[in-house]
C-alpha cells in the first residue's frame, strides 16, 4: 500500500511565469484546461474501497497530484533547454514520445533548444557516445514511421556525477528519461544530485514497460500494440498445429515477472489452450501437472497451443546465474525444458506428437505503435512536457485510473505490478482457455 506521502511530487520552486498558452486559454469562457493545483487524482475508484478507509478525509487518503498544463510554469520558455535520452530494451511506441515531446515543447511552449543524447545514459557521458543531436520538428517529422527509438539506447552503469556535470555544461534545465525502471532509477539517482548541488534541472521519465510491470502508472505504453502482435504469432500457432497430428504449438511471449501480454494476446482471438504466467506456479508432472491435462487437451480437440510468458516456469529449472550489462538476472531457458518434457511425455505414452515452437519476441519489441498507443504516446509525452514546465521533477507521468498524473519515481521502481491470480484478467483467462485452475 502506498501512503499520500510517498505520492508527493517535488518541486523545483515557485511557478511565476505565465503559461504562454495563457492568451488563447484566456479567449475562451472557460479555464478548463489548466489543472487546479490544489485538486487530486484518486487512488481508490470504487465506495468499497474508499468505505474500508473508514473516516478517512478524502484530502488525506492517498492520491495522485493530477497531470496538465499548468497556468502558472516554473521555466522561463524563451530561456529554457532540454534534453532528451532513452534507456533500456525497446518497445512500440518510443519514438512517438520523442516527436509529442519536441511538438509540445515548440508548439506548446515555444522551447526551441532541444537536445537529443544518443545511446542511452551513455551518450550523457562526454566521449562514451555519438555527440549528441538537435531536435527540431523536421527532424522528428517522419520517425514515428518506424519502431525502436532514433536516439538509440544501451545497458550498463554510468557515473551519475558526471552526467550531472554534462547537463550543468550543456545548461540543460530539464531531462526527458523515456526508460523502463533501471532507467527510472537512473533518473531518480540524476535527480537526487541535481538536487543536492541546488540545481534547477528537472528530471521528468516517461515510464516504458512492454510487460506492462510498472506499478501505479494505469496501462504502460506500447503494451496494447505489443500484446496485438504476440496475439498474431498465437493465431499463427493455432493454424499450425490443427493442420499437424498431435499438433501441440508453444509461444513464448515477453513477460519476465508479469503475465499481462500471455494473458492479453491469448485472450484477443480465444486461440490458446494453456497461459503460463509467472504468477501462476504449475507442475508438469503429476495427475493435475501440465504434461497429462496438455495429453488429454491434445486427445479431445487434436491439438492444443500454450502461451508461454517468459518468466513462468523458472521455478522448475536450475537458477541461471548470468547477468546482462545492467546487472539484471538473464532468464533460464524454460522454453527449452518445456518442449524436451512435452517430446519425452508424449512419447512415454505412445502419443503422436507435431511440436512446434514460437517465438515472436524481438518481432513484438521493434514494431511501431498502432494508432491508439500513438495517440496514448502523445498524450502521455505532453503531459510530460507540462510537468517539466512546471518544475516538478524526480517523477513519471503515468494514467492511473484512466487520469493522466504525476507519480513520484521512488514508488514506481519500489514493486513490480503483476497479474493478480484472483483477479477479474486471470479469471477471464481462465475462461477462455479452459485450462485447469490449479495445476500445481
Ligand atoms: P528494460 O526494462 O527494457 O530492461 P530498463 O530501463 O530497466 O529497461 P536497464 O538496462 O535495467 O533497462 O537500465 C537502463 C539504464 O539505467 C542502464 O544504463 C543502467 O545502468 C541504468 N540504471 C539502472 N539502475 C540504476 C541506478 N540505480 N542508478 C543509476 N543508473 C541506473
Ligand atoms: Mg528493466
């Protein structure tokens, strides 16, 4: 449970200037746009919820300072420069977030000093990287067309300090980190030192998780073109191994700690026999195992298809010691042992068996974002923007609830959202597979 004090956004200082959408807001009757600082974003969204809090007032339950142009800002917008980095695997719609936040920034605000660091926190480092590049409209005017990210990204440590010193010598007063949650804590690590020296560099993320991992940020960007794309791979299976004799399909999707795209693209065209989550531990051996109920699906319909999440199963097998350049553990290869087990299972009982394997992973990485999570970038990119503007740093833009607010970075990078096995997606899943409850 997170309390209204670990949500409190920081703030650089007083916003004393004028937003310079100010004159067009102030033709119209209303003032609608602008947020009202002293309004919250909800964290409970049903009177269930809010009744267990009891007493509670609603100004001290917790919630989200809410996302939104400002009408006052903290940066002067004629002075104002920034940076832009991404960081970590890629994902659908990263170069979206990069064009919505050089439009906002020179539509919007009319900042016009738009850095572009190349090849993650590296190319924040003198020397480690490409020099960095200018951002303008035109440059960014075509590169939602293709996936990946156009300022390139990396793994590995960098030495904070010395980014720190780069963005004072560049006098960059705010930094983009478009990353999933080792670049959140990279950017909360740049922060907290700009912070300490009395700087006014705000540090604002953009929170990127294919998996869709990241806590209290709602739905993470590019998920919905992610899980759209695995759900082709799942469809394709299913093609395959109902033209096979004992045809048995296994797709391995991304998801190394949560479930959301297994669940989500095997829900999409009802296609899957078997969703194996990491939440969800499973057995393969036994009456209720994996390995008899796949033998008795096979036997019923003539083929079944299991959707894999990457990170399920590693339970039963040895615990993979090897690490990548961020530190972060290198799953083991349960997909492997999965289709050993099922080849040895099936022909211990004298069962016909076509096994074939999917694995559409890097495919669903490096597409470009459909249109809605072009739209959700966009949107997401500007209110970014108008959190920077506004001096608020060490935090991400997220849409919890379906409201777009800001979430200070050291509660996202605190837990990993996942799949809840007694909830509402799992039991959808559940239905639709027919797959057993307990298989462990
Ligand atoms: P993905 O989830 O796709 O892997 P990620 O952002 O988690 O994305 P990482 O490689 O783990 O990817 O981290 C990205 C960058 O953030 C790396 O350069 C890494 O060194 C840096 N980083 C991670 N944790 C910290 C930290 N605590 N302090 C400073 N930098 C960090
Ligand atoms: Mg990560």
């Amino acid at each position: 449970m997170v309390t209204l004090e670990e949500l409190q956004v920081r703030t650089l200082g007083e916003c004393r200037y004028d937003s310079p959408l100010a004159d067009y807001v102030a033709s119209r009757t209303t003032n609608a746009y602008y947020v009202a600082e002293t309004d919250r974003v909800l964290i409970d969204d049903t009177i269930s919820l809010l009744a267990a809090r009891g007493e509670t007032p609603l100004t001290e339950v917790p919630s989200f300072e809410p996302g939104g142009p400002r009408r006052k800002i903290f940066f002067d917008p004629k002075k104002t420069k920034v940076g832009i980095v991404t960081c970590g695997g890629l994902c659908p719609g990263l170069n979206d977030v990069i064009r919505a936040i050089v439009l906002e920034l020179f539509e919007h605000y009319g900042v016009t000093d738009i850095t572009g660091f190349k090849n993650g926190y590296a190319g924040l480092v003198p020397g480690k990287s490409p020099d960095p590049i200018t951002l303008t409209p035109a440059f960014v005017e075509t590169i939602t067309d293709r996936g990946g990210t156009v300022l390139g990204s990396s793994r590995g440590s960098q030495n904070v300090p010395q980014i720190v010193d780069n963005l004072v010598h560049r006098e960059i007063d705010i930094l983009f980190v478009i990353g999933g949650d080792g670049s959140m804590r990279g950017a909360h690590a740049i922060a907290e030192e700009a912070l300490s020296r009395e700087l006014d560099i705000a540090v604002v993320g953009v929170p990127k998780t294919i998996d869709n991992d990241i806590p209290l940020i709602g739905t993470s960007f590019g998920f919905q073109t992610a899980y759209a794309k695995a759900a082709e791979s799942i469809k394709g299976a299913r093609v395959e191994v109902e033209a096979a004799i004992g045809g048995v399909g296994v797709v391995k999707v991304m998801g190394r700690a949560a479930g959301f795209i297994a669940c989500y693209a095997a829900l999409a065209n009802h296609d899957a026999d078997f969703v194996l989550i990491p939440e969800v531990p499973f057995n393969l051996q036994g009456e209720n195992g994996l390995l008899a109920t796949l033998r008795k699906r096979v036997k019923e319909r003539g083929s079944a298809v299991i959707v894999l999440a990457e990170g399920a199963g590693q339970d039963l097998i040895p615990a993979s010691r090897r690490k990548d350049a961020s530190g972060n553990t290198v799953l083991g290869d349960f997909a492997g042992f999965l289709r050993a087990q099922i080849a040895r299972d099936f022909k211990d009982h004298d069962e016909p068996l076509t096994l074939r394997y999917f694995d559409p992973g890097y495919m669903i990485r490096s597409v470009p974002a459909d249109a809605a999570d072009s739209v959700y970038c966009t949107r997401l990119a500007q209110a970014a923007v108008h959190a920077a503007m506004a001096g608020r740093t060490d935090m991400v833009i997220g849409r919890p609830r379906h409201r777009f607010a800001h979430v200070p970075i050291s509660v996202v990078v605190k837990n990993t959202q996942q799949v809840n096995p007694d909830g509402d997606l799992w039991l959808s899943v559940l239905e639709s597979t027919a797959q057993p409850f307990d298989m462990s």
